[in-house]
C-alpha cells in the first residue's frame, strides 16, 4: 500500500505501462469534470470509477475486499475519507476469489486494521495483497467524491 500526494506518486511508483497510462489519466482529470461514472482508459487494462458517496462509522467487524487482478489506485477528489488497510493473509473468514468480479472479502475487527486518512488530492494505492475498507468517516460522516482506477496487474 502507498498513500500519496497526486503529484508524488509517479516517483514513488515503479511505473509499469499500465500504471503511467493511470497517473496521467489522473494528472488530466484531477477535478473529475465531466467524468462518467465508468470510464475505460485503456481497454480492459485501465479503467476509472467515478465515485460520490458519504462515509459511514467502522462497522464491528469492518468488511474488507482484495483484488488479484487489478491494482486500485484511490483518488480523493473532494472530502476526506479513512480507508482501512490490512494484509489479506490476516483476514477472517474470507470468502471465496470470485475471478469474474476481481474479488475476495474478509472482515477483521477495527483494533486489528491499519488506518490511513486520505484527503484530496492524496490518493492510496492498494496492491493484490493489500486487503482495503474504504468509504469510512474520520471525526464524523461526510461526502467523498474520488476516482477509483482500476489497473491490470501486468
């Protein structure tokens, strides 16, 4: 997991085509005007998610997912929000990969996650073994609007 400023990232990441291709996406469309609410970039290898949601208290216990195809690249456009983090070998009771969807889920209690409080214009990165929660409130509920990139692990 990375968690960065938009303009730190392209030199903190070893950039593969598919993740240079999803940082000037991002570079070009940092306010996300206009953005659809999916957007392919490149195909099926680089695609973007326009997401406005409010976040909500850490459940008991907090449900996470993992991807094993793509790398999520979560851009906070607007708001604040805690994503929490933990590695996918520590999740309890995971549920099956579902290779159609690029998905697993786990849950974990709040005390065992890590969290990270993203703000605009950071944005965190999660990686195959990297289990993330996103869509949770710091001090209190409030409206997040992000892009999330989803980027084929090549």
């Amino acid at each position: 997991m990375l968690v960065a400023a938009l303009d730190d990232l392209a030199r903190q990441l070893a950039l593969t085509p598919n993740l240079k291709t999803a940082l000037d996406f991002l570079q070009r469309n940092r306010r996300a005007d206009d953005l659809p609410e999916r957007l392919d970039v490149d195909g099926a290898d680089v695609y973007a998610m326009l997401q406005i949601f409010e976040t909500q208290p850490a459940a008991e216990p907090v449900r996470l997912e993992a991807h094993r195809a793509y790398i999520d690249i979560q851009y906070v456009v607007e708001g604040e929000e805690v994503m929490g983090w933990a590695r996918v070998d520590e999740l309890q009771d995971p549920t099956p990969y579902n290779p159609e969807k690029d998905v697993l889920h786990g849950s974990l209690p709040p005390a065992r996650l890590t969290p990270v409080l993203v703000k605009a214009g950071q944005a965190a990165v999660f990686f195959p073994e990297d289990a993330h929660a996103p869509k949770l409130c710091a001090a209190q509920p409030g409206r997040v609007k992000k892009i999330v990139l989803k980027v084929r692990c090549a």
